[in-house]
C-alpha cells in the first residue's frame, strides 16, 4: 500500500502485538495476503479475544476478513468480529 496504515480502537492506535509475531516490521496493510495483513490480523483477533485464539487463527482471518478490507478506510465492530468466529465455528 506504500503508506503507513494506522488502525484505532476507540480512539487509542491498535497494538501491533510484534510479542506475538513479527511478520512485518513495518506495521499494519490489508486488501491483500500479505505480512503486513498477517500483523494486522493477529492484532486484532488478539485485542478482541486473546492471545491464543489470535496465534491459532490469524492466516483464516487475514485470508477472509483482512484481505478484503477496501482501500480508503474500514470499520470492524466487535460484533463483525464475532459473526466471523460464529460463521468459523459453524464450519468446523
């Protein structure tokens, strides 16, 4: 995306959870498979559950949530988040 791409959560910046992975030093991208999505992934899941859940299940989230977020701006709300756990779930 070449800028850098900052996400908030009420107002304060997303933890970038670089303990967890460091896929991309350079912080947070989306609209596509990469790294930078990858970290954005793993940030979010991990602020709205937890740590575990974040490692077991970023790449799916990043491939059918991240990956497709619109260039321009998005909003994820805590009840997107868990109709995407709640449509996993249902897949298993």
């Amino acid at each position: 995306m070449g800028e850098e791409v900052e996400v908030t959560v009420d107002g304060e910046p997303l933890d970038k959870r670089y303990d967890l992975l460091s896929a991309n030093p350079t912080g947070f991208e989306f609209g596509y498979g990469g790294s930078g999505p990858a970290q954005l992934a793993i940030a979010i899941l991990a602020h709205a559950y937890d740590d575990e859940f974040a490692c077991e299940w970023y790449q799916r989230f990043k491939r059918e949530v991240v990956a497709q977020l619109p260039e321009g701006g998005w909003v994820l709300t805590k009840d997107d988040l868990d109709a995407w756990r709640e449509g996993m779930a249902s897949d298993a």
